[in-house]
C-alpha cells in the first residue's frame, strides 16, 4: 500500500435522519486521518445529518451540478445515467483511490461509475433487503434487483451490518459463496453518556416514560406502538403511561391523526428531530423500538448505551443478535399491538428485573459496538480492499 494517505469517497443518497446516514456520519468521522482522507457524495444536499459532517470532509452533491430536466424530457433511467456520468467525473476530481457505497440505492450508481474508472469499491448493506428492497424500490424492481446482484457479486468488499442482513444479503441476491464481511454498526459511547448528561431539551412529564427514535415511516412501526399505548391506557387503566416520538418522516400526519382518534393527547407526545436524543431517552423509564424489520438499529444501541430497559420487536435481522435472544432486553413479534402491550405491562409491573439487564447490556454495548470495536474491522476490510486481496476473481 503505497505511503500516501488515501482518498475513499463515500456515497449515500443524501444526510437524512436515518440510521444509515448516522453510521455514514460514524464512518467519515471516526477513519484514521493518518491513513486515509475521505469525502462524501450525495444525491441530495439535505438532511438533519448535514451539520454534522466533519469539516474536513468535501462534499459534493448530484443536484448542486445539475438541473432536473422538464417533465416531457425526463425519460426512464436518463437522471440514473447522468447520476452514474457525473459520480465518474467526481472520482476523478477527488483523485479518489477507493469507493465505498452505503444503502443499496447508492450502490446502483456506485457500481456503474466504479466499472468505469477500474477501482476498488466496498458495497454496504444496511438493512435486510428481503424486507427492505420493496420499500424502498417503487420502480424497475426486476431491472434494479438484476443490477444490485451483479453489483454485489462484483464488489471487491461487500459489507452487512448484522448477521440476519448477511442471510437476507446471500438469499434474496443469490450471492452463493461470495464473501460478505460481517462489520456491525457502532456508537461512540463516550459522547453518548456526555450528550446524555446535558439537561432535558423536553419537559419530564410524571408517569411511565417510554421512549422511542427512529424515522417515521412504515418501517419503524409506530402504529402498532401507538396501538399498544391504547390497549395499556384505555383497556388496561394505566393512565400514567407516556410515549415521547423522537423523529421526522412521511407518516407523522397519520400518527398524529390516529393519536387523536385513539384519544391519546395526554398520552403521545411528537418531538420531532432531537439534535441530542440522549438526553431525552436517558431520562426514560423504557426505550422501545416497534420496528418490522431493520438491519442493526442504532437507536437499539443508543438505547442500550443509555443505560436504560430495551424492549424491541423480533426482527429478522438485528435486534435478536444485539440482545443476545432477549438476554439483555425485551424481544417480541413484530406488528402485534397486543405482545407490545403485554411487554411494556410486564416492564411497568417488574421494573426492577427489567433495570437488572441494564449493566450487562451497557457492556455488551462497549465491547461489541463501540468505536474501538467495529472501526478496525472496517479499516481492515477497507485496506485488505485497497490492497487487492479482497477482490473477486470471477
């Protein structure tokens, strides 16, 4: 590996409140600096994370160098082909020795523009794409799904975050015995207890807090959460139960009008984007996360690392590895308003063996998902990369 430090650009769709671009964040923030420059390409310059890229970093983003044809002129796969020209030319300009794309999405692009310019690129799941493909894929499901298994087979690393997100990666891509690093996401506990030090952005109402994060969409399944609040509140009588919603996303006017109609004013509380979250869920009684499915949530380990009671639904991939099959935390199935409910009964009810995992899942935390954990293994993937031995042969 030549003595230069080098140049990995990193490409995501933009800097919005997801789990994903909060791992991209961790990635551009924490790389040794003394091996390795980074740079950041988005799609679009936008997002709650933009303010969070680290100074150092360049940025450069598809739609600040171009602008969307009309409407007659916008013919299928034509801004996909100039997205794919346009990341070449940038490859060029940052001098970049390596890609690494993050999300399925960018790898579309990523692997078109990385044939061109012959150079050695990681590919990053995030999520488990027998769940996930279909959520976020509205259009040209055959064609795209062709491209991203030839993109993934061809990838010098491909990269999953959890062991469920590998299975799904090696099953719904046909992957058959391509290598497929297993590197975790991770949080920086440090700055997690001194964030979650700082006073309460949001009033503490008395009673039973729970807390949960994450974007408000399909996905995360906040319906069935907010159902199980109804259950407790309105058939079970514990008037002393409050959900605060930390996040933003396309299904907030629906939540908020099934608070309503549930009546659940005095109950739900939507705090939109927190910039320090810690400090509202390390003041809660319980974090619960109700998603359908994920890859390996941050907002688990954020949870987690809060010293604070977990209570997550079972998902394919994720939540059952982290919690050690529900040693650490609470795990039930997903989309069942019912178990939810009985959980967070159970939590209300047994609050003191609940809070008795709360040590031994902090320490799994620092051991397995913390920034000295997980950042060597990727930099040894990315290096094992840039160095050739991690490229297929076929």
């Amino acid at each position: 590996m030549p003595s230069r430090k080098q140049r990995i650009l990193f490409t995501i769709g933009s800097m919005g409140g997801g789990g994903a671009e909060r791992q991209t964040i961790n990635y551009l923030r924490y790389l040794d600096r003394d091996r390795y420059e980074p740079a950041l390409y988005l799609h679009y310059r936008q997002g709650e994370f933009l303010n969070q890229i680290p100074l150092d970093v360049p940025v450069v983003a598809f739609w600040d160098r171009h602008v969307p044809p009309r409407r007659h002129l916008r013919l299928p796969g034509r801004i996909f082909a100039r997205q794919v020209q346009d990341l070449t030319r940038v490859l060029i300009e940052q001098r970049s020795d390596a890609v690494c794309a993050v999300t399925s999405l960018a790898v579309l692009a990523t692997s078109r523009a990385v044939r061109r310019r012959r150079l050695p690129w990681l590919a990053v799941e995030m999520a488990d794409p027998r769940l996930d493909f279909g959520h976020q894929v509205k259009r040209f499901r055959l064609l795209k799904r062709w491209i991203l298994t030839r993109a993934y087979r061809q990838a010098d690393a491909a990269i999953a975050v959890s062991a469920g997100c590998r299975e799904g990666m090696r099953q719904f891509y046909r992957l058959g015995t391509k290598p497929i690093a297993l590197v975790r996401n991770f949080v920086d506990v440090a700055e997690i207890d001194r964030l979650a030090g700082q006073p309460n952005p949001c009033p503490e109402l008395p009673g039973f807090r729970i807390v949960t994060v994450g974007r408000l969409d399909e996905q995360k399944g906040h319906v069935y959460l907010l159902e199980a609040v109804a259950r407790l509140v309105h058939d079970g009588g514990r008037r002393n139960v409050r959900l605060d919603i930390l996040g933003q996303g396309p299904l907030e006017g629906e939540l908020k009008s099934l608070v309503r109609s549930r009546n659940l004013e005095n109950h739900v509380r939507f705090l939109g984007f927190q910039t320090n979250p810690f400090a509202v869920i390390a003041r809660c009684h319980l974090f619960c996360l109700p998603s359908i499915y994920e890859g390996l949530p941050l907002a688990l380990l954020e949870g987690m690392a809060c010293r604070v009671p977990v209570l997550t639904t079972d998902c394919p991939s994720g939540p059952h590895e982290v919690l050690e099959g529900g040693r650490l935390g609470g795990l039930v199935r997903p989309a069942n308003a019912a178990v939810l409910a009985e959980a967070i009964g159970d939590a209300m009810d047994r609050y003191a063996d609940w809070t008795a995992r709360v040590a031994a899942a902090r320490l799994r935390i620092e051991r397995e998902f913390s920034i000295a954990a997980v950042m060597p293994r990727f930099e040894s993937v990315l290096n094992e990369t840039l160095c050739g031995t991690s490229r297929p042969t076929g």
